[in-house]
C-alpha cells in the first residue's frame, strides 16, 4: 500500500513538472498596428494617436507614430526604439525632430500595450496604445 502512494506521488509529481505554470514571460513583440492616445504632463494637451511598428532586427523596431494636437493639427513622429539590454520588454529611443529638438521616450511593451514616457524640449507626457 505504502509503495503505491509512492509510485501516486512520483506520477503527480512528475505531471506538474510538465505543466506550464505561466511565470515565464516571452518577449512581447511591438511590431503591428496600435491606437490609442498621447498626454502631455508639461502642458495638458492630449490627443489620438496610432503607430505601427517594424521589425528592423533582433533588439531594433522602427515605429511612425501619428497623433493630431489640439483635435486638428497633424503630427507624425518617427522613432526607433531600442531594446534595452537585459530586458525583454523595455525600449528606449532618442530622436531629434526639426524645431523641437531631441526627444527620448521609454516604453515597455507587453502583447497588448505600449506604455511609453517621453520627454523634449519643454514637453513631457505619455503614450498609452493597445492592439
């Protein structure tokens, strides 16, 4: 009797070993077409915002963000973002943009999210996109 709870528990055991428990993240891809909205802390300003990403390799993606400021005006934003070392989802741009100077955003990417912080010249704010 003793012998079977044994050869029981070795079964059970070994069964959950093989079972996927979800811890383990993989890396989210940012590659695809995302909507969502951009907040500017410095000045309250907000507005729509889509971008779609590329693949160029490995830890490189280039995203064209595209967002109207005050409901009308158009603004296209090109960026490349950097996976940053060590990570699987964080990245990290810097870009210089005409008249506006350098922006530098970090984003971290899940399935189906972009949470980005960007901040240049006099202006900071958000990116919050979803598939």
């Amino acid at each position: 009797m003793k012998n079977k709870y044994l050869k029981l528990a070795l079964v059970v055991a070994t069964l959950t070993s093989l079972v996927p428990t979800g811890t383990h993240l993989s890396a989210a891809s940012p590659t695809g077409k995302w909507r969502g909205s951009w907040n500017s802390g410095a000045t309250g300003h907000s507005g729509p915002l889509k971008a779609r990403v590329r693949k160029v390799d490995h830890d490189t993606y280039r995203a064209l963000f595209v967002g109207r400021f005050a409901g009308v005006i158009p603004f296209a934003y090109p960026a490349r973002l950097d996976r940053v070392a060590g990570t699987e989802n964080q990245y990290t741009s810097s870009q210089r943009l005409p008249l506006l100077g350098t922006y530098r955003m970090n984003a971290t990417v899940t399935n189906s999210r972009i949470r980005a912080n960007f901040r240049g010249g006099r202006d900071s704010g958000t990116f919050n996109l979803s598939r």
